[in-house]
C-alpha cells in the first residue's frame, strides 16, 4: 500500500511539474493598452481647429481656402447609448457650412450616428423600375475607429443593402471599408512637434444599377464608383489630418452620406484644439 501512494504521489509531483513549464514558456501576447477612445478624445466643450485646403487641379499643389472648427456641444441620447453631439462650422470663402455629427466612443470603437434619412440621395439614383420591388437595409453607424489595430487589419464599418423582396437576394449599394495602414510619425501642427499616429484609409464604394437593363442584369452590372480618404489619429489629441476625396471628408466629419462633390480632393490640418 505504502508502494503505491509513492506511485501515486509521484504521479502527482511531475504533473504539477509539466503544468508550470508549460505555463511559463506559453506566450501571453502583448497586453493591450490603447483604446479607441484615446484616438478621438475630448469632453463636452472639447473644441478642435483645422486648417482647409483643396487641391488645385492646374498646379497640382494644396491651396488653402478655409477653416473648420468643432465642438463637442453637449450629450444625446439615442437607442441605449448616450452619444456626444460634435458641431463643426466649415468656411470657404467667407461662407459658413455647419453641420453636426452623433458619435459614441468606447475602448474598442468609435461610431458616428448616421441618419436613414441622408441615404436618400443613394436611392434615388436607382431607376424607378426597380424601387418598387426592393427594401433597404441600411446601417446605423459608422465603426470609424477599431481597436486592437494589428497589421493588415481593415473592417466594414458601414453598409447599405438593397433586397429584393421577390426573391430574397441582397445587394450592396454602398459600402465603407477601412484599412489599417500601420503607424507613421506625422508632424502635428498644433503640438509643434512629431508624433507617432496610427494611419487608417477609408474607402468607400457605390454600386450603381445599370438603368437601361432589366432588374436582373442591373444588379449584376454596376457601376462601381471608388472614394478613398486617409485619416492621421494620434494619441490624446485625436485626428490630426483627413486628406482624400471632398465627398468622403464631408461624410466623415457629419456622418452624413449625402452625394454632393464627389471629385475634389481636400486635406483638413488640425492647427489646434483644447481638450476638456
């Protein structure tokens, strides 16, 4: 009996001996320490200054043309979630363009509120023939940011789905994808100085049915329209650039997807901000 219980605390001893060497050489992984909340900071009265300017088509070069500035207003309540009202003035030329903008921040995203309603100019692109035999579904909001960012992350962060109710058959009209592009030190005018920012393409594509065919050959035959913004996010000062397509920066900013100027080209520079 004595002989066995040796057996079996012996058994027992090299087990726990396996057990902690195994743990000791299995590879915890890097503990995650950003949130997405970090790369869009700011409490209410939070206040962020850019510079804009837009591409001259003749020079090839940027001109600067206005401003933009924002602020964090106060809080609304949406669904279940409570969102912070961003309001942000653009002039050109001396003339105002104020739009607002819904967002919700939390460690792993940050969302920006789309009105059903902006979505409208999409629909109605499409040819009267079909309206009738489809429904929509369209996405609430825009996954801007995501957190962890690894390299060659890249997510869908809005989507717009047309169904056709005879058949069940979905179909994308719109869709925003985003691209981790990895980090880039930028240098960031309004801290004076180079910072290290995490880089994120937005691209965002519209599929446009072919009015001249049936239903069928329209859906399969779209015309597909690219637009592609790069946006420059540093730690505990938020988004410190937007460069691309004028459309897409405007969407961006008041999460709006109305279609107005859908070929320039723009680039907003954060000058300064204060963070409440």
């Amino acid at each position: 009996m004595k002989r066995v219980n040796k057996i079996i605390w012996f058994v027992l001893i090299v087990s726990l001996m396996i057990a902690c060497s195994e743990n000791e050489n299995t590879p915890t992984g890097p503990e995650i320490t950003e949130t997405a909340a970090g790369y869009y900071p700011g409490g209410l009265g939070s206040t962020f200054n850019f510079r804009y300017d837009t591409l001259n088509s003749v020079s090839n070069a940027f001109d600067a043309v206005g401003t933009r500035s924002s602020e964090f207003s106060e809080y609304a309540v949406s669904g279940n979630s409570e969102n912070i009202v961003q309001e942000n003035t653009l002039n050109v030329g001396g003339a105002n363009t104020n739009s607002t903008l819904k967002l919700r921040r939390t460690n792993a995203g940050v969302y920006f509120l789309i009105d059903s309603l902006d979505i409208l100019p999409l629909i109605e692109m499409l040819p009267d023939s079909i309206k009738d035999r489809i429904e929509f579904q369209i996405d609430s909001e825009i996954i801007a940011f995501s957190t962890p960012l690894q390299p060659a992350k890249d997510w869908i962060a809005f989507k717009a789905l047309v169904v056709l109710k005879d058949f069940g058959i979905n179909y994308t009209l719109a869709e925003l994808e985003v691209f981790y592009e990895g980090e880039e030190e930028i240098f960031v005018e309004a801290v004076s100085e180079n910072r290290l920012s995490k880089k994120l393409r937005y691209e965002f594509r519209l599929s446009i049915p072919d009015v001249t065919s049936n239903i069928f050959n329209a859906l399969l035959n779209p015309t597909v329209t690219t637009f592609n913004t790069i946006g420059w996010f540093v730690k505990d000062v938020g988004l410190v650039k937007l460069e691309g397509n004028t459309f897409l920066i405007n969407s961006l900013n008041s999460g709006s997807l109305t279609i107005t100027d859908t070929t320039g080209i723009a680039r907003e520079t954060l000058t300064s901000f204060n963070l409440n």
